[in-house]
C-alpha cells in the first residue's frame, strides 16, 4: 500500500480508503446495501491486511447506523487506523436538525463519538454547504472541537470553489482552524472538479478525498452497452451520480476494459490508478459488497500507468474546455502556476482555439 500525505499536514492516509456507505442499510441506504455487523468486521480485517489505515463514515449514512457498525467492527484495532465522519446533512426533523452552526455541530460530533466508541474523530468533515450559517461560527465550533481533542483535521465535502477559497480567507484572517482536505466526487465520467477544485486544492494545499471514484460501480467493468448487474444500486432505483450523456460513459468504459486487458487488471483497477495519478489526490474512498472486491481495488494502489494509457484515457473523457479556460489555453501559458496546469494539462495537445 502506498501512503500519501493529506495536503499541508503532516498525516500519511493510504491511497486507497475504506468507506462504509453501505454498512446499516436503513432507510433509503438499503438500496446500496445492508452490511451487519458480521460482515463489516470480514470487510474491515481485509482491508487493514491490505494496508488500508482509513476508514470513512458519516452521521448521517444509515442515520448514524454506519457509525455504531464501524465502531464494533474496528473495536481494538481502532488505535491502528484513522476513521473520518462528517456533519451537515438533515438528521431529524427539529429546526437544528441540520447545518454546521455551533450548537448542531457540537451536538453531532459528541454523538458521533459515542455511536463510534471512539474519544476523537480523526478527519472532521462539512459535509456540504452552509449558506446561512456565519463561517465564524462553524470554524470556531470547530476550534472549540479541536481543542477539546475530539477532531484532529477538519475538511469540507461538496463545496464549490468559491465556497472553499472563503472559508480558507476567514480561517486566516480570524486565526481558525484550515481545512486540510477537501472530499468530491471526481472520476472519469465525472471531470467538473478539474475546473477548479482541483486547482484549488494543489494552490492551497488541500489533500483530495475523492468518494465513489468508480460512479457507483459503472466505471467498474460490471456495466457496459448491454449489461448490467441485476443487483445493483441502480437497479434498486439509486440514482447518484447523475450520467449526463450515457453513450459518453461507455465510450470510456471500452478504454478502461481495453487497457484493462492489455495490462492483465480489471476495468476498476484502471480507474482508480488513474484517479491516483491525477494533481492532488490523497486517497480514493472505495466500497464493496465483497471481500473480493476490496482487495482487487486495494491492488490499484500498486498500477501505475503509463503516458500512453493516461493518454488515451484522457482523450475519452475530458470536460468541455469552457471560457475562461480556453481562452487562457490561448493566451496565459506561459505564466501558468501548478494550481493551472492542474486543469490544463489535459488540453496541452491542442493549438489555438
């Protein structure tokens, strides 16, 4: 296993994470699936034999459920790996219920604590915005959290850019806490990130989380044109991520199944190696419903590909090259920082536009 630092910190995560979205299964989480404690605790053992060391959860996946199954599962191995929650989302019906203000924050991350049987959170994360709610307020709830020792780093989740670059200025200018990483959804199909989050994160320094890196199974190799597996998120009506243009997925699903072939791997093994070699990233936060699975995924940390095959990858699936940024292709290379050419380098092959 690989372990890489988390942005400007001085924490090494393994470059492959373990996330337990589908540890619960209560409520709507029971269309991913409904690991018990039993088979979170098979699942949790083999990736610490692979060298996992971090382990993902929210308050809010199975409405805390999650955090009580990972707890049991880790149980004395907890002082060997590094676990991160996060806070934000709806969580009952009351009118505090939700938002990083500082009475909910305080609130759900002493109850993450408990339902996790833990005395700290070892990545704290927001997990989406907060508009209403004075970043003042949410970074010095956060402080007094740090302070007490239950969190270590804090990050964000689902945030735009500007959301992250204001939230980085009042830290500095109130003396508050940074975030340290930030945690997107970011894959093959799904590229928006490079327009400016990932940019952000190399500039600022933040280390890159990237949840559901396969899309929910279809950058897997267990879909294609004219397959798909009968149990399934999507077929139990999960619609996230959103597919956009569909023949577009598939036409980069053909290129991950060839080279996957080419090179002996599986269809997922490329495509986690190619979002580990993208500007930023830390650590990918993989799912399994398998021991199998997660060991597979757990090899991508060893497949490094090469120029040629990252080639051919990005040629099937960037972004749009939207203003301002092809402007600046045309007219700002040379005085590209590496927070540019984050974006960039992905459009180096072409000339004037």
């Amino acid at each position: 296993m690989e372990y890489r630092t988390l942005g400007r910190s001085g924490l090494k995560v393994s470059a492959i994470a373990m996330g337990t979205f589908s540890f619960g299964g209560v409520g709507a989480f029971a269309k991913v699936a409904s690991q018990d404690v039993r088979e979170a605790r098979r699942l949790v053992d083999a990736c610490i034999d692979g060298g996992v060391n971090l382990f993902d959860t929210a308050n809010m996946y199975s409405l805390g459920r999650s955090e009580e199954i990972l707890g049991e599962a880790l149980d004395d191995k907890r002082d060997r790996v590094l676990i991160s929650s996060k806070a934000r989302m709806r969580i009952g019906d009351g009118p505090n219920d939700e938002g990083v203000s500082r009475y909910h924050l305080i609130r759900e991350c002493e109850l993450s604590l408990k339902r996790l049987g833990t005395d700290h959170i070892d990545i704290y994360f927001m997990h989406e915005w907060d508009g209403q709610t004075p970043l003042e307020e949410m970074l010095s709830a956060l402080d007094t959290l740090r302070q007490q020792g239950k969190i270590r780093y804090i990050g964000c989740s689902n945030y735009s850019g500007w959301h992250i670059m204001k939230a980085l200025g009042v830290a500095e200018a109130k003396n508050l806490p940074r975030f340290v990483t930030q945690q997107i959804h970011y894959t093959l199909e799904a590229r928006e990130a490079e327009y400016e989050l990932l940019p952000i994160s190399v500039d600022q320094g933040l280390g890159v989380m990237v949840w559901s890196p396969l899309a929910a199974g279809l950058l897997s190799g267990a879909f294609g044109r004219n397959k798909a597996p009968a149990q399934s998120r999507q077929a139990a009506g999960w619609t996230e991520p959103p597919i956009r243009d569909e023949e577009r997925l598939w036409r980069i699903v053909d290129v991950l199944e060839q080279i996957a072939a080419e090179r002996g791997a599986t269809a997922a093994q490329v495509s986690l190696a190619w979002t580990l070699s993208r500007p930023a990233i830390a650590t990918a936060v993989v799912g399994g419903l398998t021991e199998q699975q997660f060991i597979e995924n757990i090899a991508a940390a060893d497949l490094k590909l090469d120029t040629g095959e990252l080639d051919r990858l990005n040629k099937a699936s960037r972004p749009a090259y939207i203003y301002p940024y092809w402007h600046q292709h045309n007219f700002a290379r040379d005085r590209f920082s590496p927070g540019d050419w984050a974006l960039h380098e992905a459009y180096e092959d072409l000339g004037m536009i």
